[in-house]
C-alpha cells in the first residue's frame, strides 16, 4: 500500500491466494479485480444485506460492542465473518458482500480495502462521534447510512 503524507491510501494492491485474485486501486483510477473493474453492491434493506462483522479477538469487550453486535444480529439478514478484514473489504468492492463494520480496525486491515470500496463507488467511513470506540463501517451509500444506524439506535 503506497499513502500520501496524511496516512491516506493512494494505491494498493491485495492478493487472495486461496481464490488467486488480485485486487488493486489507486485513487481517482477505480477499483479492480484482475484487470477486470469492479462495483460495489446497490444498497438494500438491512433485513436483506449480507455484511461482514468481526466481533473476536476481545472487540466484544470494547465499549459498545456488545450492544451494537446485538442489533447487528437483530437488524442484518446475513452475517459473515471470514476472518481478514482486508480481504472483507475487497468482497464489498466487488459487489461480493453489501457492507462491512468493525470496532477498533487496524489501519493495515482497513486502509488498503478502503480505498478500493471509493474507488469501486462506495463509501468508506469511521464513525467516531456518538460512540464509545470508533466504527469503520463499508458499502454503497445506503448501506453505511443504515449500518451507522445501528451504532447509536
């Protein structure tokens, strides 16, 4: 991942070697996968929304957590949670998944996948105020609407 002087992403390039795919961005260049653009889904109803949460690794004694991972498990119709965050990011930017939200992310989880989600048309926030710990949240503009929705309900 290349960033400019304020730690923001200007290019990267992720591989999954499980799948043998390569995800890259660079910004105001677009979002692809092997050479091949790529999209985020349109933002549905959360009640039909397939969106990757990581709640492990002690995220769930954060403050908050466990209220918000509750409305995640009342409001989501599908949760999933592979495991790398980055690689999460990337199925978000391939139209792959409807959105992705996670406490407390690191910047080499969330950074790379962030960028390629804005430059697949989707937006990729943290959410700070109103909430205990900071909240990365991923997706169409709809669904990140709606996932911040669930921090403060």
């Amino acid at each position: 991942m290349l960033v400019d002087a304020a730690n923001e992403p200007l290019a990267c390039a992720v591989l999954d070697p499980e799948r043998d795919e390569l995800f890259s961005a660079a910004r105001g260049q677009g979002a692809w996968l092997d050479g091949r653009r790529i999209r985020v889904r349109d933002a549905v109803p959360l009640s039909q929304a397939l969106v990757s949460c990581q709640w492990g690794f002690g995220k769930l004694a954060l403050p908050g957590a466990r209220a918000v991972v509750g409305r995640i498990v009342d409001e989501i119709g599908a949760v999933r949670i592979p495991g790398s965050g980055t690689l999460e990011l990337c199925w978000v930017a391939a139209g792959r998944l409807h959105g992705w939200m996670q406490p407390d992310a690191k910047d080499w989880d969330w950074l790379p996948g962030a960028l390629l989600v804005r430059e697949a048309g989707g937006q990729a926030v943290d959410v700070t105020e109103g909430v205990a710990v900071r909240w990365s949240l991923a997706g169409a503009a709809g669904t990140v609407d709606a996932l911040r929705g669930l921090l403060s309900a």
